[in-house]
C-alpha cells in the first residue's frame, strides 16, 4: 500500500537534497540573522564568512541558510590550541 502523495510527482523525496541521508533528529537550517546573534557577531561577517567559503552555506535561490552543524564545526574549526 502507498502513503499518500507518493509518486504524484508534488514533492521531490526529502533525501535529494541531503545527500541521501533523511534523519529524524536534523534541526532547520539557520538564517545569517540568526547565526549571527548566536556567535555574537555582525550579520555582515556572517555574510562575508560565508562568501569567503569558511562558513558553508545552503542555497535555495537566492536564499542562504547555515546548517547549524556546519556553524559549531566552524567555530571548532576557529579555536586556538595552546
């Protein structure tokens, strides 16, 4: 028996655009207001970050996002070792 909606053709599976990876327990995306307040920078760095290709981004259109994981893999990524 098919779910409804599968095979209609009215939303593309949720793995395409995860690598082929669905997993219950991944968060929503991040916008750049929102990454910014949460490491306590400018929008504008979290923008220029992200242009730079240190912050990776999410592209749908002209929309950006941050997957929060590629965010706190930045900030380890950023820590200065003694």
């Amino acid at each position: 028996m098919r779910s409804p909606g599968a095979g209609s053709g009215s939303h593309p599976p949720a793995a395409d655009c995860a690598g082929g990876h669905r997993t219950q327990e991944r968060q929503g995306l991040l916008n750049s207001t929102q990454v910014a307040e949460l490491l306590g920078i400018s929008k504008r760095k979290v923008n220029e970050l992200s242009a730079s290709g240190r912050l990776p981004q999410v592209r749908f259109g002209r929309s950006v996002r941050f997957d929060p994981v590629d965010v706190w893999e930045f900030v380890e990524r950023c820590k200065t070792r003694r």
